[in-house]
C-alpha cells in the first residue's frame, strides 16, 4: 500500500513537472509571437503613412486618372 501511495505520488510529481516545463514553453511562444505581432503593426502603420504621403503628394488616384488614348 505505502508503495502504491509513492508510486501515485512520484508519477503525480512528474505529470506536474511536464506541464510545467510545457506551460513555460507556451508562455514563451507567446511572448515571440506579441512581439512579431508588435513589429507587424509597426510596419503596417510606415505603409499605411507612406500610403497618405503618396495621395496627398498630387499623385492622382488610378479613378482620376484620363484613359489611355486607345479607349
């Protein structure tokens, strides 16, 4: 009985051990892919300012633009 009771015990210990080290391992996942997100949205914002600073820069718009002459 007392073997069991270890035995129970001991395998307990190393199933919480395991979801530790796999709990870390998610946590650290998550904090890579926060910080690709970050970068992400940083480099959609340089775009999205370039984007306006083409517009505002006089460039017509392709709706704007007169057809080629063999339309």
């Amino acid at each position: 009985m007392k073997q069991d009771t270890e035995a129970r015990i001991t395998e307990l210990e190393c199933r919480i051990a395991i979801q530790e080290d796999l709990l870390q391992t998610l946590n650290q996942q998550m904090h890579e892919y926060q910080q690709t997100i970050m970068q992400l949205q940083t480099t959609l914002e340089q775009h999205a300012s370039w984007i306006k600073q083409l517009t505002a820069s006089g460039i017509a718009t392709q709706a704007e633009e007169t057809p080629p002459p063999h339309y």
